[in-house]
C-alpha cells in the first residue's frame, strides 16, 4: 500500500469524519437542513448514476422509486414501525418496483427506454393522485409522536449517503461494475462475451432503486407531508426526475465522485441560490446543461481531470491520459449511444 | 492507469475543492436580528408559477398592514416601541419549496410569526412546520379543514372552512327556488378539484342537500386532475348528464380553462359557479363577457358596506395603484392585523404567548364579512360567505345573504 | 349516455388529431433526420404560443395569420439554434444521451427567456371568434377548433407533398432511410440537417401559435404536449410521416373516450399506460405494422 493510495483511500474517510464531528460546532439549524437535503439528493444522484452513468441506460422515471420509498416509509411509520423498518420497507418496496417498471422496458433500447420511463412515472404520478388510501392529491401526512431531534435526521442521512458511495465505489471496482461498463459500451458485444445485459441492468436497476427509496424514505420522514404532484415539487413529479438526472450529470456521469459533487452543487444552488434569486434558476440549470454537453461532457470531475492534466503536461507529456481516452473511447458522455 | 504523481495531485486538488465547498457551507448566513426593536413577520407566498397572482395579492394585504403598523409607530409592547419587519419568501407554487422557506423563516430567520401558504397543498405542506418551531402560522389562503384537524397547536387558518363554502353555495341555490326564481328538483352535475378542497366542497354542497329533501339532486359527481389544459372530455360528460345547475370548484387557471371550454361546447345550464372563484380580473380578461352570471362564494367583497372595508379598498388602491381583486387581499391584511392585535395583547415576543393570545383573539373590526374575526378551537376561523354574481357591464354583486346584497341574482341563466 | 353523446366526442378527437399532427410532425422529422430527441420542442411550441399573443396583443394582428407568420419566423429561429448549438453535437446514427441533454438545457433557457419576459401568469387570447360555435345538427363545435383543424391537416398536407416532390423531400427522406448511403449519393448531410431542423422548429412554433387559440399557456406550456408528442410519434412509428397522423387519430381517440369511462383525473394514466404498452408490443408504432403489408416512408 503506497503512500498516495492511502491518501486517496482516507481523503473519504476524513471528509466523513469532519461531517460527523460537525455538528457539534453548533451550527445553525438552517444549516443542517441544508445538508440533510443536499445528503439526500446526493443518494439519488449516485443511484440514478449507477443505471444512467456505469450501465448507460438513461432513465427519466426515478422519482417512482423517490416517491414510492415516501409513500412506504410514511405508511410503515404511521402504523407504528420504527423509522429503521420503514427505511428498508422503502428499500424493498422501491426495489420491487424496479422489477415491474424494469421487467418490461429493459427490453427496450435508447430513447425508447427513455420515452418508456417517463411515461411510467407519469402514469404513477396520476395513479397516486388519485388513490383515496394514501390521500390522493391532496397528499400524506406522517404523525410522528416525540419531539423533533434535527440531528437524528441528520445522521440518518449521513449514513445513508456513506453507504451509498461506498457501494457506488465498490461496483466501479469490482466485476460487477466492469459487466455495467460493457454493456453501456457496446451491448451486444456484451452478450457475445457471456454477459447478460438484461439480468445486469435488472440488477443494476434494483441497487439503485433501492437508494432512491431510502432517500425518498428521508425526505419523507423529515418533511412530514408528501404529495405526488405539489405543484412541481411533489415526490411524482416530472421536475424532481428531471433533478435527479441533471446531478450526476453535472458532477460527471459515469465516475464515482460525479453523483457526488453533482449533488453538492445542485444542493447548495437549490437551497441557496434559489432562494435569492428565484427568477433565473432554471436558466442557470439550461445553460450549465447545454454548456456542459458541449463543452466538457464529463461535468464537474471532467473539469478538474483538465485543469489536473495541464499541471501534469507541464512537467511532462507522459501517456497518461491519453490511455485513458483509447480505453473508453470519447468522453464518457459524447459518442456514446443513449 | 495514472501515476503516484498524478493521483497525489488529484487528491490533494480534490480535498482543496471540498474545503472550498464546505467553506461555503460554514459562511455563516445571515440571520435577520431578532431583539433590538424589531419583529420578523415572515410570509411565504407564492408569487409565481400557477398561483403567483392570488400569492401577490395576499402579499400585497399583509404587506399594507405592516405598512399601517408601522406608520403608526409600531407595536408596543412593556413599554418599549416594536417595528415590524417583513421576511418574504416566494415558494414558486411548489410545495416543498413551500415547506422548505416556512422552515427556513422560522429557522434562520426567526420569524416571531410566519404568515403563508396561499392554496390548500401549499397550505399542507408549510402546516407541519410551525409546530416543529413552535412559531405561530396564519394562513390567510388555505381552507381545507384537514389542516386544522391533526392537533397541530400553532396553526391558524383566517379562511372559512370550504364545508361552509358548500353548504352556503346549496343554501343559496335553496334560496333562489324560495323565491321562484328556479324550480324544486332540479339536477345538480359537480366537476370539483382533486383537492382537499374540492373534497370539502362536494361535501358541504350535499350535506346541505341531504337535510333540505326535495329540493336538488345530484346527478353527476367528478374530480379533475389540477392544472389540466383541456376539460372538454370532463365537459362532454356533463352534457351528458343533462343536469340544469353546474357547480364546480376550482383554482383560477382551471376555472378560466374550464369556463372558455364550456362556453365552446355551447352548453347552458340555469346557474353555474365555480366555488371561490368567479369575478377575478384575470378571469374577465381573458374571457370577456364570457365570465356573466357566474356565482362565487367568496371570503370577502368589495361592495360589503362596512367602513372599514371600503378604507381598506381605498388604502389598497393608493398602495398598489388598482383595485382589490376579489377576496385575496382582504383575508391576508386580517391575518396581519389579528396577529399585531394578538402579539400586542399578548404583551410579549414570546412566541408560545402570541400563540395563546390568537387563541383569545377578536378582531372587532374585521373587514370580513360579520365584522368580526375570531379562530376556532381547532385553528380555524368561521364567518359566513358572500354570495356575489359576475352581472353584465363588467358589475359584480353580493346577491346573498339577502341582509349584505346589493344586488339582485340573475337566475336562471339567459 | 345515448348514441348521439357519442357524436360530439367523435367529432372533438378528429379535430384534436389534427392539432396533435401537426404538433408531432415537427418532432418526427428533427428525429428521423439527426436522430434527436428534441425534448425543447415544447419550449418552442411556447414561444410559437407567446409570438401569436405579442402579435395579437400589439399589432391587433389576428391569431390565424400570427400563426401563419409564425412558419417562417420559426423556421429561421430553428436555423439559427442549429447553427449555434446543434450542429456541435458529436454525429451518430443513434440517439445520444448529449443531444437528448443538449435540447432539454435549451428547453429550461427558453422557459426561463419567457419567464422573464412575460412572468408566470397564464396568457390567453381572446377573439370574437373564441366562443363562437358552429352546430351541425346535434353536434356543436367550437369555430376555433375547427379552424385549428383545418390549419393543421393543411400544413400537414403540404409538408408531405413538399416531401415526396421537392429536392429537399429526397434529401431529407434518404437520410432518414441511410445516412450513409445518402451521403455517398451526394446529399449534404449538414445543409439537408439544418434545413430538417428549421423545419421542425417551424413546425413546433406554428402548432404552438395554434394551440395558443384553444388553451391558455404559461411558460411552462407544453410540457403536456411534449408528453403527449411522444406517445403519438411512437404510436405512428419514429420515423414515419403518416404513422404520426395515424399515432395523432390514436390518441385523439383514446384520450377523448377514455375520459367517457374513467374518472376524468385517471385520464393522463391511460395516456402514458399507452405510450408504455406501445412501446413493448408495437416498438415500431403502427407504421411498423403498416411496414410488413406496404412499404410506407
């Protein structure tokens, strides 16, 4: 073990312990939602990343597993289950719904999955609207007895999002996560080599799910009240599917730290910058898009591989990450097919 | 694939970078002073998106009677002059921003009292947090009762409960066959809102139906989807069902949507309403003359004849340069002018303590309708509605009660 | 509900169908010739809506003819979006996730351009012509439905005729068909796309200044559209022009009679239920079918 790989190993490690310790500088209580909700769509972002960066499948219909994991945690916690129960019934719940979405439309190629995930979250969004058991539109309420310990939310959350990246790293190193990377390379030449794209994306798409649901779960626990459609903020809506794709998208798509830094950003901007200036948000999103398509594709991490490659040709021009470039093709998100 | 050179740089750029980042985070954010001689007011209205217009109208209502308070000299409170100070979000109609920014202004902001969410989901959302601060929420724009029946104990809604809306609506229909104007038996076809509101409104409608026999019946009972572009299926089934009155319930756009969509179909029925909706100047603009005769039932008129509300219209007029639109301000100013009534007589910054004085308070000189404002045991206030019909030449009158009308109803429709 | 009732609901979903056409068709050719998802489409269909209420608001200038206006207008606006951003987008034969990314950040920058120019409130336009309704016996019709039809099947028309007869038909239909093939023959591949795109553009801002005649719009119009654009280009077939007419009568019909037999706020689930059931049972829409029996372009 060199020096540099126990660096890179702890630099996680340190950040995780600096979140842990954080709260005890007494930071505001503004400031710890802040986190909360970054950590939460922070999940999300490593999830979709999971089926839309590692397995190349883009799909706009996350947030059935972010809306489902509310709905289930909330009912499980109104009859009386501990939270922790109802994070892995949100867990399981969103993972049996990835098998019925994912069943079908796995079959499906490029835009089609992609038009077929939408209309599945649509289709549930009015469903749910509508279905007088969980309140319909006019949504679901959680009644929690017991004070509200900000905190606990807090860890809940951090550990979740640890969790998170942690299997997010885990598949990217292991053979698992080399099956994902080749079907989203070329799926076909994927089968002939014995892999099964359609078992892997199935597999692929249930990890994901299963975090969507738990930050689902989160949010609803933390929120209290949860709606499908709110307007353009319920858990259904078109609009927090469209989030939960545009992070690890921002951040990098395909990488492990993308999601991650993805999420940060579009946490702070959310929280934030929407606050203050609520007239040009979407502006903001349109145009970090369209400049990032065309610009610098791998987002976020992209950026900084360059800024990090003109210190490196500086010194000397080694072959480096030009073979990074003949091992994957393009850049991860430019040329390759949806 | 890199060398030890290039991953120690990387990860050194990397931790720099998320230093960076949670340097963004520990910047303290600035939180408005609290103490000294000021009182955060905080209100979280949505001022774009599907409901901005009724949302800048609520605003503009507290912001008037903030206005009011202050010129005045403030409140005074043991002795010592209190300025109040307004802390404005707008949550775009999204209803987790919503309860996002009420947690926000109760949070960072340290709201003494927070006034908001203007429609009944943005209503819901933003409820669950004044109990988690234990800061009292005024919601001037929400009326659903299922927001005043979890026990939550900072909660208070200055709209009547859409029951009421219902049951007046019927009563009124009742009230038109008494006087001949329509006949005993007539068929009733209800599209309402997928809302609590809607819900709410069906109910009162039928409640009322139920304990006068003989005089209307239901025929026809729907919900829509919110925000929808095109009813005209929902409309062809209500001509299919051939009723004679059409009730619906509605928010602003679909009311407008709706209307336009109706009249193409060419359809007639003896009365139309929509619920809370009816005169509102988006409405007559974007459909003309195709707004007569349509009824409302609304919290509040213009051509109520109390002085105090006919001061609040002119105040209104030289505050925002037009003419109060309906009920929208009026219910909002009210709200500000109860809580400035109750943290005064609650003689405290207190939180807890503002909230028992609303408990106790009676707004004497209310420009609603019974001149008096004052919350129920479970948060929720209780007036009597206003009637009033969109009559040609642009006019609107209260029709009902027949003690508060100015004007006689037009009925059936011609 | 008697024979009759079902008259008027007949009647209303051809019309709609002709509406739906034209507003997919502009999708449909973006597509088959870049092979793009244009997810903008429904901001373009905004600002047609928004062009035809300027026009009328300040010039008096009557919605029929904006909406004519809006052809041109639209077509050079689709040109210039081509040439400043689309025509970076890295070439394939496959739909890739950057144009997919490309269109929709351009979809938020309109919505946003139009938030700030016109703010979030709906917008209407209100004729003399707007409640006036035509009877035909027992059924009624709303004047400007029907003249939203006529507009669009003729626009329609057109386009398929310019299609099969025109130069630019070829060019644009060899393309579609094999891109490489056509290139080989001698089609330039950039021009004949941005011409497809100005198209298609012109098309989204015409259906949209038509649709600004029935509904109110607000910036964030049309993403009801989009959605609904989608299912019929994939009921017609991705790429075929009169399995988008086929897919459009479709779901005209569906969303129409749905709503006879369902609560009317379950009716957008038949919708998407339909797009995803299309999509597993019949992947290349109805013109895939139509395929096997005789050969459609």
């Amino acid at each position: 073990m060199t020096a540099a790989r126990l660096g890179k190993l702890a630099v996680p490690f340190v950040i995780l312990l600096l979140l842990l310790l954080f709260p005890a500088t007494g930071p505001s209580s503004d400031l710890v939602k802040i986190l909360f909700t970054t950590f939460v769509w922070i999940i999300t972002s490593i999830a979709w990343n999971i089926v839309g960066g590692f397995t190349g499948q883009v799909s706009f219909g996350f947030a059935v597993f972010y809306g489902l994991g509310a709905y289930a945690a909330a009912l499980l916690i109104n009859s009386g289950r501990s939270p922790y129960f109802a994070f892995l019934g949100a867990a399981g719940v969103a993972v049996l719904a990835s098998f019925l979405v994912g069943l079908p439309t796995f079959r499906l190629r490029g835009p089609y999955f992609a038009i077929a995930t939408i209309g599945v979250t649509e289709a549930v969004r009015v469903v749910m609207s509508n279905v007088p058991f969980t309140g319909g539109a006019s949504g679901y309420r959680i009644t929690e007895y017991g004070p509200f310990r900000q905190l606990e939310h807090y860890y809940q959350a951090l550990v979740a999002v640890a969790l998170a990246v942690a299997i997010s790293a885990w598949i990217s190193g292991s053979r698992f996560g080399l099956a994902l990377r080749a079907i989203k390379q070329d799926q076909d030449a994927a089968a002939q080599l014995g892999v099964n794209p359609y078992t892997f994306k199935l597999w692929a798409h249930a990890i994901a799910a299963a975090l969507t649901g738990v930050a689902g779960a989160l949010h609803a626990r933390y929120n209290i009240y949860i709606d499908p459609t709110g307007g353009a903020g319920g858990v259904f809506a078109f609009t927090t599917g469209i989030s939960i794709l545009l992070m690890p998208v921002i951040g990098g798509i395909g990488t492990v730290w993308g999601p991650v830094l993805g999420g940060a950003v579009f946490g702070i901007v959310e929280e934030e910058i929407v606050v203050k200036f609520p007239q040009i948000h979407l502006l903001l999103y349109g145009a970090l898009l369209i400049l990032i398509v065309l610009l610098e594709p791998d987002g976020l991490v992209g950026l900084f591989h360059r800024i990090v490659r003109l210190f490196r040709r500086r010194r000397d021009d080694s072959g480096g990450p030009r073979a990074d470039k003949v091992l994957w093709g393009r850049s991860r998100l430019e040329g390759r097919e949806l | 694939m890199e060398n030890r050179f290039m991953r120690n740089r990387r990860w050194k750029a990397g931790l720099l970078f998320l230093a960076g980042v949670a340097g963004l985070f520990a910047s303290p954010t600035q939180s408005a002073a609290q103490g000294g001689d000021t009182i955060t007011i905080g209100v979280v209205l949505p001022i774009s998106g599907r409901e901005g217009k009724p949302g800048q109208y609520q605003k503009e209502g507290v912001e008037l009677a903030i206005k009011q308070i202050n010129d005045k000299g403030g409140l005074t409170i043991k002795g010592k002059k209190y300025h109040l100070k307004e802390a404005f979000y707008d949550d775009g109609s999204d209803s987790a921003k919503s309860a996002s920014l009420a947690e926000r202004v109760m949070s960072t902001d340290n709201a003494t009292a927070v006034i908001g969410g203007y429609s009944t989901a943005l209503g819901e959302a933003e409820s669950v947090m004044p109990d988690r601060y234990k800061t009292p929420w005024l919601t001037p724009g929400a009326a659903a009762t299922s927001i005043f029946s979890h026990g939550y104990q900072y909660v208070f809604g200055t709209l009547s409960p859409v029951l009421l809306l219902g049951s007046t609506t019927a009563e009124f229909l009742g009230y038109l066959v008494d006087q001949g104007k329509l006949k005993k038996g007539l068929k009733i076809a209800m599209a309402v809102e997928n809302t609590d509101h809607g819900i709410d409104y069906v109910n009162g409608v039928q409640d009322w139906i139920s304990k006068h026999p003989g005089y209307f019946t239901v025929v026809f009972n729907e919900k829509f989807e919110l925000g929808g572009t095109d009813f005209s299926g929902l409309l062809q089934k209500v001509k299919a069902a051939r009723a004679d009155i059409f009730l619906s319930d509605a928010h602003l756009q679909d009311y407008i949507t709706m209307q336009r969509q109706y009249l193409q179909s060419g359809m007639h029925h003896q009365v139309i309403s929509y619920g809370a909706r009816g005169p509102e100047e988006a409405a007559r603009k974007a459909l003309g003359d195709g707004i007569n005769y349509i009824f409302a039932g609304i919290w509040w008129s213009d051509k109520l004849p109390y002085p105090q509300a006919q001061k609040f219209i002119n105040d209104y007029k030289q505050f925002t340069g037009r003419a109060p639109d309906s009920w929208y301000a009026a219910t909002a100013y009210d709200s500000m002018r109860i809580l400035a009534q109750a943290i005064q007589q609650a003689g405290s910054t207190d939180k807890t303590k503002i909230r028992d004085a609303l408990r106790k308070a009676e707004l004497k000189d209310s420009i609603l309708p019974g001149t008096v404002l004052k919350y129920g045991p479970n948060g929720q206030a209780g007036y009597p509605f206003v009637i009033v019909q969109n009559q040609p030449g642009g006019k609107v009158e209260i029709v009902y009660p027949k003690n508060a009308a100015t004007g006689a109803p037009i009925a059936p429709t011609p | 509900m008697s024979l009759i009732d079902y008259l008027d609901p007949l009647v209303a979903a051809v019309l709609l169908a002709g509406i739906y056409a034209a507003m997919s068709i502009g999708m449909t050719v973006i597509y088959g010739v870049m092979k793009i998802v244009n997810l903008a489409h429904a901001g373009f269909m905004m600002m047609g809506a928004y062009f035809a209420f300027e026009l009328f608001e300040r010039f008096h200038v009557h919605p029929v003819i904006g909406a004519l206006l809006a052809l041109p207008t639209f077509f050079l606006f689709g040109m210039a979006v081509y040439w400043l951003l689309v025509r970076w987008l890295p070439r394939s034969d496959q739909p890739t996730l950057s144009s997919l990314l490309l269109m929709f950040g351009f979809w938020l920058v309109l919505q946003n351009v139009a938030l700030l120019i016109w703010g979030n409130e709906d917008q209407s336009i209100l004729t003399p012509m707007t409640f006036s309704v035509i009877r035909f016996g027992p059924v009624s019709i709303a004047t400007v439905r029907l003249v939203v039809f006529v507009l669009a099947v003729v626009s329609v028309v057109v386009l398929q005729i310019v299609l099969r007869r025109s130069w630019f038909g070829r060019a644009v239909r060899a393309l579609i068909q094999n891109p490489y093939a056509a290139q080989i023959t001698g089609v330039d591949d950039r021009r004949t796309a941005m011409l497809s795109f100005g198209v298609g553009i012109a098309f989204a801002g015409f259906a949209g200044s038509l649709l600004a005649m029935l509904y109110s719009f607000s910036p964030d119009f049309g993403r009801q559209f989009l959605l609904r654009s989608f299912v019929i280009i994939v009921l017609g077939g991705l790429e075929s022009f009169s399995g988008v007419a086929i897919g459009a009568l479709i779901l005209a019909l569906v969303e129409t009679f749905s709503i006879l037999f369902v609560q009317a706020s379950y009716q957008p689930a038949i919708s998407y239920g339909l797009l995803v059931v299309v999509l597993l049972v019949l992947p290349k829409g109805v013109a895939g079918l139509l395929e096997k029996k005789w050969r459609v372009a």
